[in-house]
C-alpha cells in the first residue's frame, strides 16, 4: 500500500436521505500525522474529510491495513 492523493479517495455521493451517513474509514495523512476517518456531509451538502478528532484537513489517504490474526490466551 502507498499514500494516495486526497482526490483519489472514495466518497459516498451526498443525497438528502443518507447525508448522515459517513463513507469507508481509511487512514488519513495531512502532511503532520496520520488518523483513521471517513468522508461525511453535514445536513446542507457541504462535505469533510472527519476523524474521532474533528475535521482533517487532509493531503492524501490510503486503506486501512487488515487486522492481525491473533487468537486468544487462556491462562492455565
């Protein structure tokens, strides 16, 4: 996986009936550090880049990595 250009990345259309819905997470880089966030609108169609933090203003993105396979340990 390489670091995409932010116009690359995939967003939800908007539409009045699913605007609160936010798009795919992928990881987030805005030239200081990285987070996890999705695209999403806010009731009047304007659309963001958003993470746990608030608005990202974002430069590129890229998907997030699977998770690791591990198993659970049982103490005997």
């Amino acid at each position: 996986m390489k670091w995409e250009p932010i116009e690359t990345a995939p967003v939800q259309p908007y539409t009045e009936e699913t605007w609160f819905q936010s798009g795919p997470s992928v990881l987030l880089w805005n030239g200081n550090w990285c987070e996890i966030g999705s695209y999403s609108y806010t009731r009047k169609g304007a659309g963001r880049w958003r993470s746990n933090r608030g608005v990202v203003t974002a430069t590129h993105w890229m998907p997030l990595p699977e998770p690791p396979n591990a198993e659970l340990r049982r103490e005997p």
